[in-house]
C-alpha cells in the first residue's frame, strides 16, 4: 500500500512527541502553552486576524475591479 511521506512524518513527529511526555495529554497541553507565550507578539490572534482580512463591502460587488459601486441592491 502506498504511504504519504508528508502523512508518515506527521505520524512520526507526533509519536516523538506523546512519547516525550509520557503520552500525558495534560502535560503536552501546558508545554504547547508555555511555548505559544514564549513566541509573544509573533503569533496572530483569529479577532486580529479576522479584522485585517474584514473589508466593508466585500464579495457584494459582482463588477470588474475597479469599478464605483453604487451601494444599492440591483432592482427586482
């Protein structure tokens, strides 16, 4: 049967990593914890994230790029 490198070293990573901490989920948990408050401001919060990709009107104006939106539903 054909193996997935990618899938395989995932597989392996994770064993490494269970077996690292006595497979304790708990314990696993506080490290990944500890190591995200390590990384401080280089890590992206999903409300920042989601502000910066937020843009008024988006996916509402079906023209070409570039285009002036009248900013008023088509008429029925």
């Amino acid at each position: 049967m054909w193996e997935d490198p990618i899938v395989a070293e995932v597989h392996r990573i994770r064993k490494e990593l269970a077996a690292q901490f006595n497979f304790d989920v708990a314990a696993m948990f506080a490290d990944m914890r500890k190591r995200q408050i390590a990384l401080g401001s280089r890590l992206v919060s999903l409300a920042e994230s989601a502000e910066l990709t937020a843009e008024p009107g988006r996916g509402r104006d079906s023209g070409p790029p570039g285009a002036a939106s009248t900013g008023t539903a088509p008429a029925a």
